[in-house]
C-alpha cells in the first residue's frame, strides 16, 4: 500500500524520540552478523495502529504464523527464529524511529514491513546504512525499490505487486469487459490515489467522461457523486484507499447510481464492506495480490488452514503477502545456508519460481517480483468470482 512520501534525512530517522512498542519472543543476546548465535532475531515493523491498520495487523500476523510453524518443524539451519514486533502507528517518523530501534536494541538482522509505503520507505535509509534486507510484503509505490535516479536499492525487496501493475490490470479488466465510458473518482492528497489514476486513464481503451477528486478525511462525496451521474459511466474507477472508498460506494449506490465500480487493492479489508454496506458493495470489483478462487496456489488451502486455527478467522490477501514475505525470508535463508545479512540479501535477490500463497514469482532486476493479479468480484459484500490477469495479459492488449 502506499501514503504520501515523506523524505527524511538519516540525521533526523536516527533521532530516537519516539514511542512505539517493542515486543519479543526472548531476551536473547544476538548481533546483526548472522550466525553466532542459537536463534536468528528477525524485526517486524508494522502498522498495527493508525490508518494502516487494517494492513499492518494481519500482515503481522501471516509473518507470526510463518516462523511459528517454521519453529516447529526445526528452524532453519538448525537455528530458531526470534521475531521481534514494533507498532510504527502508520506515521513516517515513528517508523524510522523503529527501525533504528530495532538494529540498535534489538541487533535484528532483517526487517519485514511496514505494509504501507511511505512508513516502509521512511526507514530505507536505516536499514540501507545497517546492510541488513527489508522485505516489504505489501507497499505498492512504484518508486519503492529504487533511488530516486531509478539505480536498484540493494536491500529493498517487496511481495506485492506495483501500482502501474494494477492500474493496467483494472484497465486490462475493464477492456475485456468492453466497457466503453468510465469515470475517475481519485484521491488527490496521497501519491496512490494520483498514480492509479494515471496508468487507468492512459490504458482504458474507451472514453473518460468524468474526473472528480477529494482529499484524505472527506465524508461528503455527494457533489462529486451527481457529477458522476450525470454522465452516467459504464464503470467508476475509485483511486484511493477504503476509509474515504468505503463512504463513496455506499452514498453512490443510495443514490441510485449503478454503475460497475472498480477499486485496487486498498479496498481489501472488511473495513470497506462495514463502511460501505454489504448491500452496497455489488457490482464492485478490486485488485487483490491474492484468492481463494479461480488460480489460487495449492499453498493457499494449507495456509487458510493453519491461519484459521491460530487467529480464529479467515486470513485476509495482507495476511497473505506477510506470510509470503516471512517464508521468502526462511527460503533466503535456507538457500543461502546461513543468516548472515549480505548472505541472505544475495540469496533474495536471487529468487527464482517462489511458491507462495499468493502465487508463484521471480524478482526482476528492480526487486520487484512478476506475479498475477486477481480481479475479485463482490456481490452484496461477498466475494463470489475472480478474474486472474498476468503480465502476459496485459502485454497482448
């Protein structure tokens, strides 16, 4: 997922002045050099308050599962994980801080998080400094892997796809419905909203007959809504995230509106359907990095399992992708036969054919990895079918 970019000298991210919350397994003494010790000490920050919660929280949990149930079947190279956690509250800074809190305290060794991407690029500069890998498993900002003269970050890997990526898809999607006018409802105040918008319009094959725009923390979506109708869209493109997205489904559709509403992945939670009204949430459509249906892994029922057991619900696509980021890091490891962070950082950038839940992938020379996307298909709050489109899709249109 991604916020607003917030860039931040390494001065000022080594400044420990915040709060948050550290918690672990042990007090083990450990260093960040690898293998001296019993266990390998992995840090997890996270957006576990805050506007990324509903990200960050079963994110965390996915990663908890993971090397829980690698823990019980032996560890990895003889040695069992420690996984220390830390609440970054979805805020810049306090990630930084955490960041910083967890190698210099805590002597991690590897960080996976924050799900949302201006927390997760805030403490790129600590890890980078650190030499340590950052796995984000959920932060979709395009630049994130990259400086800003597009040179590779040698320790920056991620899980989920970009926001170019599903932009096309949602676009590939709606081309192959043979939708011939859409409208464009984007968030103007957060990068995510302003670059999905983008790369929907530059690839919808038919006619864009509305723009509209509203900013983090609106409620009223009424006037842009009737702007809306009265062009009568075959499908709405909703750019942004499900705290304003879920108000917007729910006052379009008591209005009478009906049009298809397509949506990317920060519509993913429960959260949305509560604010919008399962009544509601038909004929909608989002992007997930994950599903259940049509093209998902063989993985995907053993973990659903194991996640239902351990957390008592249905694991979500962020649940998903940590699980995926935690078991990437394990495989890393394995591979590399060693904990050691250069080790492990060559051995993640070597990945090839990764069998997660969320789908098979390699990475590209920009850490990204080259994976599918799941158009998944609501009908009064439920998800009821799924469209798969790959990078071979998008490239044949």
């Amino acid at each position: 997922m991604k916020m607003n970019k917030l860039m931040l000298t390494l001065g000022s991210l080594l400044l420990l002045a915040g709060c948050g919350s550290v918690t672990q397994t042990s007090s083990t003494d450990n260093t960040n050099t690898g293998d001296a010790s019993e266990t390998i000490k992995i840090g997890g920050n996270w957006d576990l308050s805050g506007a990324g919660a509903a990200y960050g929280g079963p994110a965390n949990d996915g990663v908890k599962l993971a090397f829980k149930l690698a823990n019980e079947a032996g560890g990895v190279n003889g040695q069992q994980i420690e996984y220390v956690e830390a609440d970054n509250r979805t805020d810049a800074n306090e990630s930084a801080n955490t960041a910083a809190r967890l190698l210099d305290e805590e002597n991690v060794q590897m960080i996976i998080g924050p799900a949302t991407t201006g927390a997760f690029e805030a403490q790129i500069p600590i890890g980078t400094s650190a030499e340590i890998p950052m796995i984000a498993p959920a932060a979709t900002g395009d630049s994130l892997t990259v400086d800003d003269e597009g040179n590779t970050l040698d320790y920056v890997f991620r899980v989920a796809f970009q926001d170019a990526f599903q932009g096309l898809a949602l676009a590939t999607f709606a081309n192959g419905e043979g939708y011939e006018t859409a409208a464009i409802i984007q968030d103007n105040s957060t990068d995510y909203g302003q670059n999905l918008s983008v790369t929907f319009k530059d690839a919808f094959e038919g006619e864009i007959v509305a723009e509209e725009s509203y900013i983090a923390g609106d409620t009223d979506f009424n006037a842009i809504l009737n702007n809306v109708a009265a062009n009568d869209p075959d499908v709405i493109f909703i750019a942004g995230y499900y705290s304003e997205g879920g108000p917007i489904v729910g006052q379009a559709r008591e209005m009478g509106i009906d049009s298809v509403i397509l949506a990317p992945d920060g519509f993913g939670s429960q959260e949305f359907v509560d604010l919008a009204g399962a009544e509601n949430v038909t004929d909608f459509y989002y992007t997930s990095h994950y599903t259940t249906g049509e093209g998902a892994s063989e993985e995907s029922a053993a973990f659903i399992e194991a996640y239902e057991a351990e957390y008592g619900v249905e694991p979500d696509m962020f649940a998903a992708l940590g699980y995926d980021a935690a078991n990437l890091a394990i495989d890393a490891m394995t591979r590399a036969e060693s904990s050691d962070p250069a080790a492990v950082t060559a051995a993640i950038a070597e990945t090839k054919d990764f069998a997660g839940v969320t789908g098979t992938f390699s990475f590209d020379d920009q850490h990204n990895p080259i994976k599918t996307a799941y158009i998944q298909e609501m009908q009064d709050g439920e998800v009821v079918g799924t469209t798969a489109i790959s990078p071979e899709d998008i490239a044949a249109q």
